[in-house]
C-alpha cells in the first residue's frame, strides 16, 4: 500500500498496529510521539484540519510519502 500524503502544510497523525511480517515507511519528517504513533512537522495537538490514519497491519507493506 502506498500513501500519497498532501501537502507539508497539513498536520499527519499516523497510528500503526503492525506484526513483525509487516514493514511501514514514512518520511523523514515523522517523529514518533508515542509507541506506534508518528506526527509530522505540522502536527500540533489542537491542529482543526488534522488528518489521522489508523493502521492495522499483520503482513505486508505501507509507505507514506509526501505527494510530488
């Protein structure tokens, strides 16, 4: 699964529920805010255009990468 996100502008929260037969990437401008939770640059808690994606994943793949 591949993850066009928008724009650097937009706060990203990402929540991954994963196994150890799944890989996840994200971009370098992801910190993780808590054990499997990741924000972006823009994150801020009370962000009203915050975009959120719980992910649950037992096998495969996902990457989130910034939208050229």
């Amino acid at each position: 699964l591949s993850v066009a996100l928008p724009s650097v502008e937009i706060p990203v929260m990402i929540r991954i529920n994963r196994s150890p037969l799944c890989n996840v990437k994200l971009n370098a401008n992801f910190t993780e805010l808590e054990s499997n939770v990741f924000v972006n640059n823009a994150y801020a808690e009370d962000a009203e255009n915050l975009l959120t994606f719980d992910v649950d994943v037992s096998l495969g793949n996902i990457t989130f990468h910034q939208k050229d």
